[in-house]
C-alpha cells in the first residue's frame, strides 16, 4: 500500500513566500508627525509664556496698588492729624504753609515718636534730571516754629513717589455753602486749617492720582 503525501501549496509557492512584511510609517509620515508635535509645543509654549507673563503683570499691579494705598495712609494719619498750632495763646497766627508745590504744617502724630507728640511736617516737589519729579515727605521732632524753626531737632525723610509729573497741591476753603479750591493757604493771614488738602500728579506708569484728605481737627481753628 503506498501512501501519498498531498500539499496545499501552489506550484512556486514556499512557506517564505507567505509571509509579507510588517507595516511601518513612510519618510513624509514621519516628518509631517514631528512637524505637528513642533506646532504643538510651539502653541503649548506661547500659551505657557503669556499666563505667565500675566501673573507677572496682575503681581507688579497688586503690589504697586498696595504700595500707593500705603502711601495714601501714611499721608491721610498725618494731614487727618492737621493741627491748628499757635506759637502762644495770645498769637492768633497758625503755622501752616501751603504752596502749590510744598506743605509744611504741624501734626498731632508723630511716626518716629510712636504716634504719640506733635511734629513739623514738610511735603514738597523735587525736580530731578530726567524731567520728571519725586515727592517727598518730611517729619521733624519737636515742634520749633519761628526764627530757628528749622534749626535741631530729630528730622526724618521719605520719598514718597518717584518719576511722577505735574505734581499739585490745593487748600479747600468753605466759606458757608460756597466750597473753593485755592492754589496756596497761608495760615499767618487765614488764621485757620484749610478744610483739606487735594493732591494730585501723574505717576511713573501715566496713571493719574488725586487724593483728598480733610483736616479732622479745622473746626477747632475756626
């Protein structure tokens, strides 16, 4: 008995034959893939960049606003504090010069005395080289009105804002129903507080800044 041993395969065909190569990625394919991932990282960057240029932006913003707002306390306890001082009780004057670009009064606060005390208080313009200005705050301990007025004495000095413009003062003068901004307030012939004090300027970013403060202690130099 003979056997026969049969095959399936074709004439020509090998086992080899059947096998075909695994499927891959073309050259373009490959680059059109890092082209988009390039694009991606470019957009995902960018985006990066820019928040946290913002965050950059809102923290230099919150923190020049808390320095101003401290500024403006710092300058609201003084002027708040405004007193109506007279060198004797038989002199009617009060020592209080206000000039469009300068002040120089007396406070019932003094902040190198611990809040406690009266001092001389100066805020005046400064002119600096790049055609801008600063303002500057000026506290003198104790209070020495008169002839040597400006002589001994504890003095202390801030500058209160740097490169600002079109720096001004003005003195609010009630006269009954009528309210009147002046530009100067002389206290030897007004022989009182001016209501308060507006001070207005242009800050180092071209913002513009108007304050107000009142004096709380006027009525008593009326």
């Amino acid at each position: 008995m003979s056997s026969r041993i049969t095959s399936s395969q074709g004439p020509g065909t090998s086992p080899m034959g059947r096998l075909r190569p695994a499927a891959g990625f073309t050259l373009i394919e490959v680059v059109l893939a890092i082209t988009i991932f390039a694009l991606m990282g470019g957009v995902l960057y960018g985006a990066l960049s820019l928040g946290h240029t913002a965050v950059e932006k809102s923290e230099k913003g919150f923190n020049r606003s808390q320095m101003t707002r401290s500024i403006a306390d710092l300058l609201a306890t003084y002027i708040h504090s405004g007193y109506p001082y007279r060198e004797s009780s038989q002199d009617q004057t009060i020592f209080f010069e206000g000039e469009r670009e300068s002040l120089t009064f007396v406070s019932a606060y003094s902040h190198a005395m611990g809040g406690r005390g009266m001092a001389v208080i100066a805020i005046e313009k400064e002119e600096t080289d790049n055609g801008r200005a600063r303002f500057r705050l000026t506290e003198t301990t104790p209070v020495r009105v008169g002839a040597d007025g400006g002589e001994g004495g504890q003095r202390s000095s801030l500058v209160i804002q740097e490169g600002v413009r079109d720096f001004q003062l003005a003195y609010l003068d009630v006269d009954g129903d009528k309210e009147n901004w002046e530009e100067g307030w002389d206290g030897k012939e007004r022989r009182r507080l001016p209501r308060a004090v507006r001070m207005s300027f242009i800050d180092a970013e071209g913002k513009e800044v108007r304050w107000v403060f009142p004096f709380m202690l006027a009525v008593l130099s009326q």
